[in-house]
C-alpha cells in the first residue's frame, strides 16, 4: 500500500514537472503570440477611429478625455508587444539543437517559420510608427512644428510623411537654443506676418491652443500626482505598514524613552517649569506650602504624562524614517514611469518661464536668491534641518548645521550665476539687464 501512494505521487510530481518542462519550451510561441495580439489590438483601433492611420490627435477629431483613453490603450499594447518581442529574442537564444530535440520528444510542436515571419512582419509594420519615441506615452508631448508643417501634417494622410513631423518632436528645439543671425524680434515679427497672411491660419490657431491645453492639463495633472502620491504613500505606510510594526517592538514599558539628549533636556526642562508653576500659584493665592508628599505626586504625574509623550514623539520619529523611504520610493517610480510627462512638464515650464516679461523674471530671480542664498537665507536653512532632524528624531548637530549654511548656498549660488550668464543672458539679456538695475 505505502508504495502504491508513492507511485502515484512520483507520477503526479512527473506530470507537474514535464507541464511545467513544456511551458518553458513554449515560451518563445507564447511570447511572440501575445506581442501578436497586442499588436492587432493596436491595428483595430487604428482601423476603427484612425481610418487605419497611426493614433495620433492631429489625425482625428476627439476630445481631450477620448484621446487618454486611446493613449491609454495604445501604452499598454505597446508594452506588451516590446517586452513580449524582448522575451522572444531572449528566449530563443536559449533554444539550440538539443532544445529542439527536447520539445520534441515532450510532445511540443513549434510553429513553421514562415509562420513566425509573417507575425514578426505584421508586428513590425504596426510598432514602427511609434518606434521613433521615446515612449508610447510620448504621443501627448505638445507639437512645436512652424505653422505650415502642422497644417500639412494633418491633411496628410501616408505614413512615410507622418514621420518627419515625429522625429521634429523627439528633438524639440528649447528656448535657450533659439540664437541665429539676426535677432529673435525681427524674426519672430516675420513669422507672424506669415501666419496672419496665411488664409488657413486659424486652423493651425485651433490646433496649437488644443496642443497648448492638452499639455497644461497633463503637467497639472503630473504635479498633482509628485505632490499627493509621496504624501499618500507616506500616510498609507506609516499608518498600516510600519506603525504596527514599530508599536510592536516598542510596546514595552522598558523600552527607552528618549532617542537623542535633546529631547531628555527638553522633557526635563517642561518637568521644571511644571514645579515652578505650581509653587508659583500656591504663593500667588496665598494658601498654605505644599507638603512635601503631595508636590511629589504631582511631580511623578506629570513625569509620567511627559514621559509618555516623548515616547510616542520617539515611536513616530522612527515611523516617519521608513514612511519617508516608501515615500522616496513611489516618488522615483512614479518618475521611472512618467518619462513622457516629464518632458511635458519640463517643455510646460520652458514656456512659462520664458513668456514672462524681463520685470517679472528679474523678479523672480531677486526673490529666489534673496530667499536660498540671500542675506537672510542662513536663519531659513536653519530652521529646515532642525525642523528634518526633529522629523526623524536625531540631534541637531550644530557643526552640520553651519557647515552645510557656509557651503551648499554658495554653491546653489553659483550655479545660478552661471545659469544666468550662460543661458539668460542669450535668451534675454534685456531680463538681464532689468535684474542688475533692480538689484542694484
């Protein structure tokens, strides 16, 4: 009996064993099959809303939110299809002759080459009008084409001239790169003469302010999220993840309750000012000493109040550290992830930055000097790492402090200067000049 049940266990790890065998041998047609489907997800909805053109908001009529919908649709099917392609290849590389063998003799039979070819062709032909960006993401990052090229991509409608028009959007020319020979007025003014002569300018004017809107909501959107998702995280975390974990090994009584010597002097100095009170409203309503007993009692209260409070501030300094790293991680993936809304927001800022008039650059230039690495700024970087070093419960070294003051606002200093005089400078040297009279 007992070699019965071992038998048919051994058969049953067998089977396990030669499914799982013919799984991985499998790995490359499965692969190369879901990059298949992705890829036709992809050409249906190009046939269904695009007219078999690529998906792109200068080639259709939608709002704002159908067009997130259809990027949305259209970064997930790319990713599957490239990381699936990725596997396919690197799968493959492991499938030599004696694999081949292998498949054979488990019963697993690869598909023809020709059939290969003609889903890696098909696949090919459908990501190759994305495979000039960055990302699939990418689609949104606003069009800085001249006036003429927008109007012509859009009434094109073959794929070899949509692709001039992307390779312009994967090397936007940024502002603090717009030198030529003549000055930046006069050919401004000569572009704009073409584009109020141009009888079909207003079409390109509709399309710019759709491309302008589309880009504010998604660096809004993004800011929103580099703002609330760390925060969220760090509530989320410190709440359900590493509050119980912390109580849990700091519920003991026994356990110490102050983290550094600051907050021991701290919670001695409040136990003082609490005896003092106490002496001083028993003099001011002139009623008799208090014995020496019942001012002990009241001492060991408070002591005990004192005490309990600062071990809570010391459980909840070390909450805040490992919160603070799951913080720090959601914010760098929330980076990795958002490379095409990083380049929106960054073109978004270019554009504010550089629109403003030269009083108000020169403006915001004085106030952010003036507060990081002005006069006064010492008092303000002081008051941050105390209020830091409070945050994660460690003492405020006063050397740190004031060698950090001495050093890091010299060199943010620097580092604007040269901004100024590298880039400013070309870009506006009127700004420039408006800085230096102001501050002055």
């Amino acid at each position: 009996m007992p070699t019965m049940k071992n038998s048919v266990f051994s058969e049953k790890i067998y089977s396990f064993l030669l499914g799982l065998y013919r799984w991985y041998l499998r790995t490359p047609e499965r692969s190369l099959d879901e990059a298949y489907n992705a890829a036709l997800k992809i050409k249906e909805l190009e046939d269904q809303h695009f007219n078999g053109n690529k998906i792109d908001p200068d080639l259709a009529m939608y709002s704002n939110n159908v067009m997130d919908y259809f990027e949305a649709d259209l970064r997930k099917q790319l990713k599957i299809a490239r990381m699936r392609l990725t596997e396919f290849k690197g799968s493959r590389w492991f499938l030599n002759e004696g694999n081949q063998k292998a498949a054979n003799k488990a019963g697993v039979e690869y598909p023809e080459p020709y059939v290969i070819l003609e889903k890696l062709r098909f696949i090919d032909q459908v990501i190759s009008k994305y495979t000039l960006e960055e990302d699939p993401s990418a689609l949104v990052v606003v069009d800085k084409r001249p006036q003429i090229q927008t109007r012509s991509s859009i009434n094109s409608t073959s794929i070899p001239k949509q692709k001039v028009p992307i390779t312009e959007n994967r090397k936007p020319q940024g502002k603090a790169n717009t030198t030529g020979i003549l000055p930046r007025s006069i050919l401004s003014t000569i572009t704009r003469l073409q584009v109020e002569l141009d009888p079909n300018s207003e079409q390109d004017v509709v399309q710019n302010f759709r491309q302008t809107q589309r880009r504010t909501i998604i660096s809004i959107r993004f800011i929103l999220l580099l703002i609330i998702v760390p925060l969220l995280t760090h509530q989320l975390a410190k709440a359900l993840v590493v509050g119980p974990l912390i109580e849990h090994f700091r519920g003991s009584e026994t356990m110490q309750v102050f983290l550094n010597v600051e907050m021991e002097e701290e919670a001695l100095s409040e136990l003082e000012r609490y005896e003092e009170r106490l002496k001083f409203e028993n003099l001011i309503t002139k009623a008799p000493p208090l014995p020496v007993e019942e001012l002990e009692i009241h001492l060991k209260e408070k002591a005990g109040e004192i005490a309990e409070d600062f071990r809570k501030e010391s459980s909840n300094a070390i909450k805040n550290v490992f919160a603070d790293m799951f913080s720090v991680a959601a914010f760098i993936w929330l980076l990795l992830v958002s490379k095409s809304s990083i380049a929106t927001i960054k073109e978004f800022f270019d554009n504010i930055v550089y629109g403003l008039s030269d009083s108000a650059k020169a403006f915001i230039i004085i106030l952010f000097t003036d507060v990081f690495v002005g006069f006064h700024s010492p008092h303000g970087w002081e008051v941050i790492l105390e209020g830091i070093s409070r945050h994660w419960g460690l003492p405020a070294n006063r050397d740190f402090i004031f060698l950090f003051i001495a050093t890091f606002p010299v060199i943010l200093d620097t580092i604007f200067k040269y901004w100024i005089f590298r880039y400013l400078n070309r870009i506006s040297p009127s700004a420039v000049a408006t800085y230096h009279n102001m501050n002055e």
